[in-house]
C-alpha cells in the first residue's frame, strides 16, 4: 500500500515520498508524516538472516513507496559501503549487563553518517523523479554531529550546494575541526554567535521566507534540509532498531517476539522517534527509554506534560543534546493528537510564542511508551569511568548519558527486559570530556595527545575520520550572527 506524507500542521497537504524528501519541511512550517505506520511484511527470523543493505530495504521501501526496487537498492548499495569500517555497519556490544549498538562506523564516527550516507542519494534521485531543475540547497543547522555527517555526504555531489550553521562556542573541539576542513566546493561551513536552538530557529525562518525562495528559484536554486526534520533522514534511522533486534535473535540472545527496551541519548527526538516507528510496526520494543542531560526539556515534558523551553541554557560535555527545542518531537505531538493538525498548529504556535505548551490528559495518556529521565554532567562522568573500569570498555559521553539512565530506570522499576542502549559518537569525537571522566591527569595534554592516549587506552585503532583532520588545513573561517544568517546564505550563493 502507498505511503504518503501529510504536513503535521495541515493534512490538506500530501506529497508522495520523494517529494517530502525533496521538500524537507512543509510550506506551512510543518513536518512531513506518513499518513501510516506501515507493518513489517517479513518475519523477524527471516530477517534475521539478512545483512544490514538487505533489512535495510526490506524497512525503507515500506515507506518509501514511490521509489523502484532498483533506485532504492542503487540508494542503499551506495550509502553503506567501504565508507563504514565494518561490514556489520552497526554492530553489538555487550556490556555490563546491556547491548551497546554502535551507530559511529561511518565517516565522521557518529550515528548521523546511518541516515546522511544515504540522503543524498534518495535526494538526487527524488530530483530525477520530480523533473527538477533547480540546484538543490541544502540548509542546516547542527549541534556537531549532523553538520560534518551532512558535509560529507553532500561534498562533491553534482546539482547540489551545501551550508552548515554551528554555535561557535557549542560544539568539541574536535567537531569544530571536522567541519571546518571540510573539502568541496560546494560546501560552505559558518560559526554563529549562539546556540543551537538559535541557528535552529534562523534556518527555519529561511524556509519559511517566500519572498527568498522566489528569488532562489528565479536564480536556479531551491531549498531543502539535511536535519532529522527531513523524512529521508528519519527513515533510515529506523533500519537500525530492526536491524539489532534481529541480530540479538540471530546470536540466540533473544527469542522470537521477547521484547527488548530501547534506549536512546535524546536532543532533537528524531533518534528516539525512529525506535517508536519501529515499534509501531510490530518490533517487540518494551519501552522507549528518553535519556536527557542537565538540558532536560523531555524529561520535564514526559515528567508533566508540560514542555517549557524557558529555562536556562546549559552547556554541557553532551553537545549534540544540548537542545531546548526538539523539532521532530512535533511528529510524536501530532499522532498523540489523534494526528489533528489543528490542534498541533496551536501547540506549536504556543511553543513559538509563550515558549512553552502544554498537553491534554487523553495525550498523556498516549505516550506510555515512553519512560524519560535524565544524567548530570557528574553521573555522564562517573558512567564512564565505572564502565571502563568494569568492563574495559570506552563509550562516548552521549552515551553515557542513556548509560545513567538506563540504570535508573532499571532500579527504580525493576524491569529486566534486554536493553539496547544507541551509542551514538565514537568516544574519539569527545576525547577530552571521556579522559577526564577516566582520570583527571589527562586533562594537561592536547586534544590529539588525547585520541593516541585513548587509543592506547582502549586499545582501538584511532579512526580514520581522526587521523585525517590532525593536519588538515582549516578551509571555513566565517562567523555571523544568528540575525545576519540570511544575508550569509545570500552572499554564499550570490543572490541578489
């Protein structure tokens, strides 16, 4: 059955899915959601003996509806390839009692290559379908992990124009570089005298700016997203929750149809929003488990029902989570609505007027999937040090966040279901953050002193994504501030 894609904001809107991809974000402001959450048509144990391409298929051309067998697998074949360093492309580690998937194999080491190595690919080939002509744009706007992942997924590709805004002051060091050495002529990288939420909220003001996309497609250009606001990047990430649990089946960890918990290192809620997808097509996931840090606007939220971004704003060793905005928690919002745009709309426009909303009683009780909890920046520290410690095992400190977490949940209920904990950076990406949770000592040595030292440490080959930024010159110097973004993106491109 065909899949299509209604604006949270407005079903008068449905496109097909290559235009939704190709969209980003709906004109109205909205998000693009399946008009259904389409049933898994395999058996988890045949599944089970598929590769990663292969369940990778079997989920996205469920949703992906307009596209042929052929151009989808050409997609999938082309996206997760040599770029990842291992075969499994997202393996299992078990750990102290859980299993680690590890999302960071790909090119820039962490869980945003799983969906940015294939979104160019479904985008061009969307262009194709669609018969466009213009020059696709892509606009984003990163917390550190979607800017580089986006960057090198889009460098280089013809009929395509990348430009990537980051908090200057809101991201590691080492994601600074990632970025800023970037190659491609058609990649342009600028630092923002703000934070996340602020380059967030400038690049959907630019999409929603007619009068800039007239002028755009006068001069050959049109807008489009790389953020996890894009269906294309939401679809892949729901590959990987099939993926471990058929594996866990595979290795005779679980058995068929025994449920596992989820849990998920949450900002943007579109990571923890894909496991609920997979769930809702009949993945026997117990609970979805919403790790937060010190920034805990979801945990506030699952706690009331109440989600208030008037708070204070704090940075933390968890960068990719320090968000108070949490747009693909808009997608969650609506189905919860009874998938009432209306309603949404309002939510919405409450979020972007008082700063806050809250949801009805009958909402609430809709989301008894979700458990939502959060790790200080002393318990993200101590997680890691007791892990390695214990296990000898090294992790990142996003995941160390839903580490925290996932053991306060399990001592305060007791449930002893298996649990797959989405380890979403490479420990190499925070390397300053991980050595010092390890021991204090560490702290006297250089960032790249670090990553030798963790690797010696952790005995782990040091990344290639790493080792190739150590000498890399720095090609993206541009700073603006956050109301100058527009002008930015029309002297980057040469509008007039």
């Amino acid at each position: 059955m065909e899949v299509l894609y209604n604006s949270t904001r407005n079903n008068g809107i449905q496109v097909k899915a290559s235009e939704a991809v190709l969209k980003g974000l709906s004109e109205d402001g909205g998000l693009f959601v399946p008009d259904h959450i389409p049933a898994l048509d395999k058996g988890l144990k045949e599944l089970s003996g598929m590769t990663y391409q292969e369940v990778a298929y079997e989920v996205m051309k469920l949703y992906l509806t307009d596209f042929t067998e052929e151009e989808l697998k050409d997609c999938i074949a082309k996206a997760y390839d040599g770029k990842f360093d291992t075969e499994a492309i997202a393996p299992l580690v078990s750990a102290d009692g859980a299993y680690y998937l590890e999302l960071f194999h790909g090119a820039t080491i962490a869980f945003k290559d799983m969906a940015l190595s294939i979104l160019p690919h479904l985008m061009i080939t969307s262009a194709k379908k669609n018969k466009v002509k213009n020059e696709i744009v892509i606009l984003t706007a990163t917390s550190g992990d979607t800017g580089k992942a986006a960057l090198a997924g889009f460098a280089g590709v013809e009929g395509t124009k990348i430009i990537v805004f980051y908090p200057k002051n809101g991201v590691s060091p080492i994601q600074e570089r990632q970025m800023v050495t970037q190659k491609g002529d058609n990649t342009y990288v600028v630092g923002i005298h703000g934070n996340f939420d602020d380059a967030q909220t400038g690049v959907k003001k630019l999409f929603a700016d007619r009068e800039l996309e007239e002028r755009l497609d006068r001069q050959g250009f049109q807008f489009s997203s790389a953020n996890s606001i894009n269906i294309g990047r939401l679809v892949p990430q729901i590959v990987y929750y099939v993926y471990a649990y058929v594996r866990l089946l595979a290795e005779g960890k679980i058995a068929e149809g025994e449920k596992i918990n989820v849990v998920v290192p949450t900002g943007n809620f579109g990571n923890i929003l894909a496991a609920f997808y997979a769930k809702n097509m009949g993945l026997p996931i117990g609970k979805l488990i919403c790790a937060s840090n010190d920034n805990k606007v979801l945990y506030d939220f699952f706690r009331t029902g109440v989600y208030d971004k008037n708070r204070e704003f704090v940075l933390t060793s968890s960068p990719s989570m320090d968000i108070l905005i949490s747009s693909n928690l808009e997608r969650l919002i609506y189905r919860i609505a009874g998938n009432d745009a209306k309603k949404n709309e309002e939510l919405m426009k409450a979020l972007s007027g008082e700063g806050k909303y809250e949801i009805t009683e009958e909402m609430k009780s809709r989301l008894e999937d979700f458990y939502g909890n959060f790790a200080t920046e002393e318990e993200a520290a101590e997680t890691i040090k007791g892990l390695y410690g214990k296990t000898g095992y090294v992790i990142d400190t996003h995941t160390a966040v839903a580490a925290c977490v996932y053991r306060k949940y399990a001592e305060e209920t007791k449930d002893g279901a298996p649990a797959v904990i989405a380890s979403t950076a490479s420990p190499f990406k925070f390397t300053r953050s991980v050595m010092n949770a390890i021991d204090g000592k560490y702290d006297r040595m250089t960032d790249f002193e670090l990553v030798d030292e963790l690797s010696s440490l952790a005995n782990i080959k040091v990344p290639a994504a790493i080792e190739e930024i150590r000498t890399a010159p720095v090609l993206h110097d541009h700073v603006c501030g956050k109301e100058e973004m527009k002008k930015t993106v029309e002297a980057f491109l040469g509008i007039k």
